[in-house]
C-alpha cells in the first residue's frame, strides 16, 4: 500500500492544516478506495457505477437488462443484478467508514454495453430465453449516431427508472446492512433540466423508504445532481431546489460547452494550443475557455436558492492544481481525483487557500 511518509508526509501534514477545501477520490472498487484513502482522501467524490457493469461475472445480466423487449424483461436481469451492487457497495462504505461516498447512478454510453461478438449475442440468447435474431434487432434498435449526446445519464433513468431503483434499492440495502451507517450521497448523472432531477429523486427516494419500512431502520442520505450540461449550470438556481449537491462533471461540461468531443479532441489540440486558440488544454484546465465561468454562474445560483448547498467538482480537472486553484477561488466546498493524485490536490488546495489570505 502506498504511504506518504518522512519529509513528504511532514509536508502534507502542514499542507492539511492550511487548506479549505476537501479533497476526496475517484474510485470504485474497495481497493482504489483505499489506495485513496492511504492517500489522504477524505472521502468518495465519485464512484462510477456502470465501471462495475463491465465486470465479467455480469455482463450478460446487463446486457439481458439492456436488450430486454419491456419493463418485465429487464426486472428479471435487474434481480440477478441487485446481490452483485450490494456487495459492491457494502466492500466501499466499509473500506470508506465514516466519510461520504458519492455514488452516482448509471451513465453508460449505451452502446459500450452493447454485445459485439456471436458469443456475446448467444450468452445473453441463453440467459434471457429469447432468439439470437430478436437480440440483433433490439440492438440495432438501440443504435445511436452520437452516443455521448444520446441515451445516457439520467435519461436512461428517466426511461428505464427500475434501473435506478434497483441501484438505489442495492445502496440503502448495503448502508442499512452496517453498524456504523454512512451517509450515501446519490448522485445523477447528466441532469439538464429541474425535472429529470425531480423525477429521479422521485425513484430514490421511493427505494430509501421501501428498504427503510423492511428493515426497520432509517438512515441519512443525500441526493443531487452532476453539474454537466451548460443548461444545467445556467439554470442552477432551480436545479437547487431539487438537489441538495452538485459536483461539476468537467469532462463532459468541456465537451458540451466547447462542442469538442472529450474522445477525439486529441487530432486539433495541440494545434489549437500552439496557435493560441485555447490559451491552455481545456481539458486539463477549467481555469481558461468558459467552463470556469459557468461553474462560476453555477455556484452562485445554486448558493442564491440553496445557501447550504455541497459544492464539489469531479472531472479529471479536480486533479489539476491551476484547476484547484480556481475551485478554491469559486468557493467550492470539495474536489475528487484519482486516487495517485490526490497528494497533489492536497497541496494544490493549500496553495490555493494560502494565496488567498
Ligand atoms: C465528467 O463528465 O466530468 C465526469 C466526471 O463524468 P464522466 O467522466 O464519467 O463522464
Ligand atoms: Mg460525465
């Protein structure tokens, strides 16, 4: 396990007592949760749950889930899927005891899920009882032009919403199993308007009260929002009126801000960057190209409406120091990184805190 130690750890320790903001982790399986934890994480910032979809003991099921012909058809898949969730979230509150975990709801592009391979279509034939063919068709259904701009984030929520009852079911089952209960912040993905978010806090909140009548017990839990969407951030003072906290998506706010896709941005950017087009890499840098402002616009809406509002950003730029530096200045409350980056977040963040004194 890594440790920071010695003259390094001395400096983390005076870096802990000079910063603000907290610093929490991108993780989702129980060993990068401690791995960020050894690290100094204070807490999950985000957990990624469709990385745990792809585990090869369960793909089938999602696929059954995904290419099912109706609700009936999917709730068989979503059964066999319910266990597997909650030992994935039992493993993480218990290696995270007593600080937050973010866990946000499935954002998959869609068509990562999607089987490929004759073997894949005839493993999910088998599972489901259904023909090859009729599996074909479904998935070329299900094809889209522009998978990052289509059926994902909430939206897969607002048409299938047993999929998120099932996640939410599987995270207030798993936070009722433990003596010491954490507090679950459940997040939505890709949210653009107040409405989706309603609607999904609808389908969460349903779950918590279901799971808390079983087993006679409540707990706390938080519900809000990724910030992801320029909407989104423009309209924030209504979005808070749902969500109790929002953690800036930069990845994709990047992406939909800019118009430059996060996948092949890669062809021009350099370019862009050496001819002064984009003073630095958007998407190493929020401080520059408009993303900055509207987290900016973002937080002040959502502090007019909701003043106690969580505030914390979970893009790869939660990782950035120039980035952190204008965190601190917005006032958010929190940034995630990756595990390996989060000593540097928290040097980052007491730098930023000490600049501004
Ligand atoms: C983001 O968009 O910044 C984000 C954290 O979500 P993902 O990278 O999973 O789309
Ligand atoms: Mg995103």
């Amino acid at each position: 396990q890594p440790e920071l130690v010695g003259d390094f750890g001395t400096l983390m320790v005076w870096a802990d007592a000079g910063r603000r903001m907290k610093v929490r982790a991108n993780a989702e399986t129980p060993l990068d949760a401690q791995t960020a934890r050894d690290f100094g994480a204070e807490g999950i910032g985000l957990c990624r749950t469709e990385h745990m979809f792809f585990d090869a003991s369960r793909i089938t099921a999602v696929r059954q889930m995904i290419l099912a012909e109706d609700e009936k058809g999917r709730r068989v898949a979503l059964d066999k899927l319910l266990p597997e969730q909650r030992k994935d979230f039992t493993a993480i509150f218990e290696v995270m005891a007593g600080l937050p975990v973010t866990i946000r709801l499935l954002d998959p592009p869609l068509h990562e899920f999607l089987p490929h391979q004759e073997s894949e279509f005839a493993e999910v034939a088998e599972a489901a009882g259904v023909g090859i063919e009729v599996l074909k068709q479904r998935a070329a259904e299900l094809h889209e032009f522009n998978p990052m701009l289509g059926h994902r984030g909430c939206r897969l929520g607002v048409t299938y919403p047993e999929i998120y009852e099932m996640q939410a079911r599987a995270i207030f089952e798993a936070a009722c199993s433990l003596e010491v209960a954490p507090v679950p912040e459940i997040m939505i993905p890709l949210v653009g308007t107040k409405r989706e978010l309603e609607l999904m806090k609808d389908v969460v909140d349903k779950a918590a009260e279901e799971v808390f009548a079983e087993q006679g017990k409540r707990i706390d839990y938080l519900v809000g929002t990724m910030i992801e969407l320029p909407r989104a951030a423009l309209m924030a003072d209504e979005i808070a009126e749902v969500g109790s906290f929002f953690s800036f998506g930069t990845n994709d706010l990047t992406q939909t801000t800019l118009g430059v896709s996060r996948d092949d941005a890669a062809r021009f950017l350099t370019h862009y960057v050496d001819k002064g087009i984009y003073a630095r890499d958007p998407f190493v840098s929020l401080d520059v190209e408009g993303v900055g402002q509207l987290i900016e616009i973002a937080a002040t809406k959502g502090k007019a409406t909701r003043p106690d509002i969580k505030l914390g950003i979970c893009g790869e730029h939660g990782g950035d120091p120039a980035s952190i530096a204008f965190c601190e200045k917005v006032g958010l409350d929190y940034v995630s990184a990756s595990p390996y980056r989060v000593p540097i977040a928290r040097l980052a963040a007491a730098q930023a805190a000490l600049a501004k004194k």
